[in-house]
C-alpha cells in the first residue's frame, strides 16, 4: 500500500512517530509537512528525537488567517496527489493540515484515512471542532482512540469503517517515557532549558505547576489570557510554562507581565513528558498535554470549559474550570484526585499495530 500522510503541527508529529515506524515495515509512505508550524523548536525537534523520517515534501505554507493557510494546503495537496495518485490519504486530528489533507484527497475520490477520529467538544466556536467534523464525515476508515469517539461517531450516523484501535498517543507515551528517564537527569533537564523570563535554579520535582496555553479561545480573548496570568501569578508554587509562540506574541500585544510563571522557550517531546511527570499538576488547554497527564499519574487542570478527552475527567484526575481567576485558582489548588480508581481507555499501547492491521483489510 502507498499512503500519503499529511502532518504540519506539533501534536501531528507525535502522533506520526509510532504509526510511521509500524507503517513503514510492510508498505510505503510518502510523508507531507505542510510546513503549518516552522519554528526548529514547533518542528524539527520532534523529526530528530522520535526519529520520524524525513518528509519527502514540505509545503512551506507557514502562518496565515484559516482560510489563506487552508487554501494554500488544499491547493499544494492537490497537485501533490495528482502527481503520487497514492492509494490512499493518512491524517492525524484537528488542525488546519488535517482538513487540508482529507478534502483535497476526497475531492479526488482518494480515501481518506483518519487517525483521532470521533472526538467531539461540541463547541462549534472551536476551529478543531469544525475541522474534525468536516474531515470525519469525508473519511473511509476511522481510526477511534476511544469508545465515546465511537459513540460519537454513531450519534452522526457514522458507522462504516469505524474502529477503536485505542490511541497513538498513548504509544508514544509508553515507548518514549522510559527514554526519556534515561536521557533527562534533573539537572540536565533544567539546564537545557532556553529560559525567557524567571529563573529555574530553585525548581524541584513535584514543585511546580507546569502549564502550557494556546487554544485561540483563551488566546484570542484578552480578558481570558489576563485571567489565566492573573490566577498563574496567585499560585502557592511557581508556574513553569513552555510558551508556544502564539501565546508569546500575543502577551506581548495585550501587555501583560506574567508573575510567578518561569516562562521557557517550547521544549521537545521527551523532555515535556519528564516536565509532566515530575509536575504537581498541569494546567493546560492543549489535548495532547491533558492525556499525557493522565498516562502519566500527574493530575491535571483543563483551562477550558469542555473537553474531547472526557475519560480523564472521571474520578477527578482532569478538571475543567470557567476561564475565570478563581475558578482556576480554586480548581488548581484545592483539588485532588482519587488515586486508587483509573480506567483504562485508550487501548493497550499497541494502537499503531491495530490502524495498519484495518488499513491492510481494507486494502
Ligand atoms: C494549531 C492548531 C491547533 C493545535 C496547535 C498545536 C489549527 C486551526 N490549530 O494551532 O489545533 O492545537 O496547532 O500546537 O490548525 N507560530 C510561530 N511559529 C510556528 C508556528 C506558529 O511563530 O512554528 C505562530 C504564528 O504567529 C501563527 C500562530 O503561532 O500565526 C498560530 O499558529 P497556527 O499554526 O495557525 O495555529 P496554532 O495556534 O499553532
Ligand atoms: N509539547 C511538547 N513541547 C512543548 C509543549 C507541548 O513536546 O513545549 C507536546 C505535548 O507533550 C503534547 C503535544 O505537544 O504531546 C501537544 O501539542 P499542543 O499542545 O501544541 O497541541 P494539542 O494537543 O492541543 O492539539
């Protein structure tokens, strides 16, 4: 089988990482980087870390309003698929690259494959939500990570082609935890970090809070991203927080001065997973970051009001809040999960095995 898999932002790299390295044992891949993130730490890191092999393209589309950065993925795709006429298109998730991927495939009756399918925010404000929807409704084989994305999935009345083959990120987690316990002492942790503001030489494990921001409806809303700085600075530790570069320019515009937050540049994924185990808690907006906390026993605060990952919400190891001060503050400092009870929900580690098993039925 050959598959073209487009990939373009961070979390599509992880999640490339296993798949890829199953994938490509038995059949071929032509690997797509829009180019939608760029910075070496938003991208390269994640290539030379997890070994992911090289992209064969990189579209270099770069930054842009959703429908310029789309529309120039969609355009580039296209003539990439009429050229390649691959067996099918592979697309991992939400983001501008996903949709990209699966409609320009789907325009040309190339099936779609995708990968993270199912979930569900039901909060159509959310870029990744209509992004999601669009692209699970134009695919052939949906790869669930869980059983409420395949429930999900039914309420649509989406039924053919659904799988739940447990989730490619917990993969990445389980392979690469271990390595990254051996590689990452304490001290080379903290050294290797490219701090921007605050200073690190006094953090200890299990003494910090680690947060990471950049949902465009915390972001793009100033009185939210004050809030989230206004509760960060009250904390009773410090806020260690890997700044994506969109949460960067726009603290900048809307002046605000963090306190409390040691703000680092954006770090690779071993040394994030190090970050999230030895946190006292993660306060985050991203998905990715809020299951990772989960795999990895740290509770966790979901600075949203809905989430997709709702399986981690149960016995309180994931707590959403109102994107307020205090409903943060409180929810960060006062709430405790019950560590003896946790599901299991998304799969047994071995979900990249499962996807190349359907694609190779399907074939
Ligand atoms: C995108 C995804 C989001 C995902 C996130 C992962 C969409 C609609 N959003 O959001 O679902 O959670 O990636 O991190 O696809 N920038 C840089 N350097 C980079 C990349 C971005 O400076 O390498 C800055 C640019 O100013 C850019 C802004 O960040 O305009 C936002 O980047 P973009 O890729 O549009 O969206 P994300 O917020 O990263
Ligand atoms: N991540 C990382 N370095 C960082 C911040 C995040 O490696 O500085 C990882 C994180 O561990 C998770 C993924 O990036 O695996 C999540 O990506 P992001 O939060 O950007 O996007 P989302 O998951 O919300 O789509």
């Amino acid at each position: 089988m050959r598959l073209l898999t487009v990939i373009g932002a961070r979390p599509q790299f992880i999640k490339a990482a296993p798949f890829s390295a199953v994938f490509r044992q038995q059949h071929k891949e032509i690997l797509v980087h829009t180019g939608q993130h760029y910075d070496a730490n938003m991208s390269d890191v994640f290539f030379n870390e997890l070994g992911i092999p090289k992209p064969e393209y990189n579209l270099g589309v770069g930054s842009g309003n959703h429908g310029v950065q789309t529309g120039r993925m969609l355009e580039k795709i296209e003539e990439l698929l009429l050229c390649e006429k691959p067996d099918g298109m592979l697309v991992y998730g939400d983001t501008n690259s996903t949709l990209a991927g699966a409609l320009a495939a789907s325009k040309l009756h190339i099936p779609v494959f995708h990968i993270e399918a199912g979930l569900r925010s039901f909060n159509m404000i959310m870029p990744e939500e209509q992004n999601r929807i669009l692209t699970d409704h134009i695919s052939t084989i949906l790869s669930c990570p869980t059983q409420t994305a395949v429930d999900n999935l039914a309420r649509e009345g989406i039924t053919k082609g659904v799988h739940n083959t447990g989730d490619v990120m917990y993969d990445a987690v389980l392979y690469n935890i271990e390595i990254a316990k051996s590689r990452f002492s304490w001290d080379k942790l903290i050294s290797d970090m490219h701090v921007l503001e605050g200073s690190v030489l006094n953090l200890t494990a299990k003494n910090y809070y680690l947060a990471t921001v950049h949902r465009a409806e915390n972001t793009d809303d100033k009185r939210r991203l004050c809030a989230i700085f206004e509760a960060f600075s009250e904390m009773d530790m410090p806020v260690l927080m890997p700044i994506h570069p969109r949460t960067r320019k726009l603290i900048l515009q809307y002046d605000i001065i963090p306190t409390n937050v040691i703000l680092i540049e954006p770090v690779g994924y071993l040394p994030m997973l190090m970050l999230t185990s030895n946190a006292k808690k993660v306060l985050t907006d991203s998905g990715g970051l809020q299951k990772e906390a989960w795999m990895l026993e740290t509770p966790c605060v979901t600075i949203r009001e809905q989430t997709e990952w709702i399986e981690t919400l149960e016995c309180g190891w994931n707590v959403l809040v109102h994107v307020n001060k205090e409903d943060i503050l409180n929810k960060a400092m006062n709430t405790k999960p019950d560590i003896n009870k946790r599901g299991n929900p998304f799969g047994d580690g071995h979900a990249a095995e499962k996807i190349v098993e359907v694609l190779k039925d399907y074939k």
